[in-house]
C-alpha cells in the first residue's frame, strides 16, 4: 500500500511540477519523496517547522486545485464529444466511407508525396487532371487509348493508386491492374 502512496505523491509531484515555484516543489519533494519531518525540512531551508507546515499546506492546495482543473477539462471534453454524437448520431459505416470518398477525391496531386514522372505529369496536366477526383472520373480502360501511355506510366499509375490507397475510387481497378497492355507496333 505504502508503494501506492508514493507513487500516487511522485505523480501529483511531477503533474504540479510547472505551477509551483522551485521552493514549494523543493519542499513537498523532501516531504513526500524523501520523507523528512517538518524539523528536518526546516532545518534545511532555515525556516522554523511551523513555516514549512504553511507552505506545505499552501503547496497542497495549490496541487488540489490544478488536479480539479484536470477533472473539470476532462468533463468539458465528454460534454464536447456528447454533443459531437447529437450533431451527427451514429454515423453509419456507409457514410463513414462516403465522408472519407469525397475528402480523398478533392485531394490535389500536387499534395501527394508520390514522386510522378515527367511523361505522366505531361499526361496529366493536359488532361487537365488536378485532383484524385477528376483522375478517378476517367474510367481506367480510357488511359489506354492516350497517346503516350504506355506500360510504364501505367505501373506508375497503379504505383500511386497503392500508395495512396484509393483503389476503391477507381472501378474494375483490381483487374485493369492485372490486364496486360497491348502495344501495337
């Protein structure tokens, strides 16, 4: 139990460490963590023993009231998610999923850290593709028919749909991944 105690002391020491002053902290620790008598903390300080009662007092106070503080921030945060779930109760895992859809078509591909070739950058920008949106609004089997898409933009292509995880933006993705391309000669 005793161990408890001195853990739950260190803790409440450390939690008040920013908000008492170096003698304040400086006493409780002798008090609570070396555990010195009034006298003896007295002594060290060169005050009398009835001094370091009052600022201990003082000192745990002050600690009561930050550990209210904590108390009250963390009611003000359910208070904040409670009325969070009545904005939008139980959202359904299909809004879920319609939510992250529309966030991740308006991402601009100039944000994303995937590093584009020249060649498909020039396919893309006269394409007039700005967004994982208007590049998820062309069906896959369409690239195909680009001048100057070959197997190589197409890996990269599919390259960056898997490195973005949008895979389900794009429909038929899973088997256009795994089509060969026809090169006509």
């Amino acid at each position: 139990m005793q161990n408890v105690i001195d853990r739950t002391n260190k803790f409440y020491l450390l939690m008040s460490r920013k908000v008492l002053s170096k003698k304040e902290y400086g006493v409780l620790e002798k008090l609570l963590i070396e555990k010195m008598s009034f006298e003896q903390a007295a002594q060290q300080y060169g005050v009398t023993s009835e001094d370091v009662q009052e600022l201990y007092q003082r000192t745990c106070s002050k600690v009561k009231a930050v550990a209210e503080l904590f108390s009250e921030i963390d009611q003000y945060e359910k208070k904040l998610q409670k009325l969070k779930r009545q904005l939008n109760p139980d959202p359904s895992p299909a809004a879920m999923r319609k939510e992250k859809a529309e966030k991740d078509r308006q991402k601009l591909l100039l944000n994303s850290a995937f590093p584009f070739s020249a060649r498909l950058q020039t396919i893309l920008g006269n394409l007039d593709i700005k967004t994982i949106g208007d590049l998820a609004d062309i069906p896959l089997k369409d690239f195909m028919c680009i001048r100057g898409f070959k197997v190589k933009c197409k890996e990269e292509l599919i390259a960056f749909i898997d490195f973005e995880n949008i895979g389900y933006l794009f429909k038929g993705f899973s088997r256009w991944k795994k089509a060969p391309i026809v090169q006509l000669k």
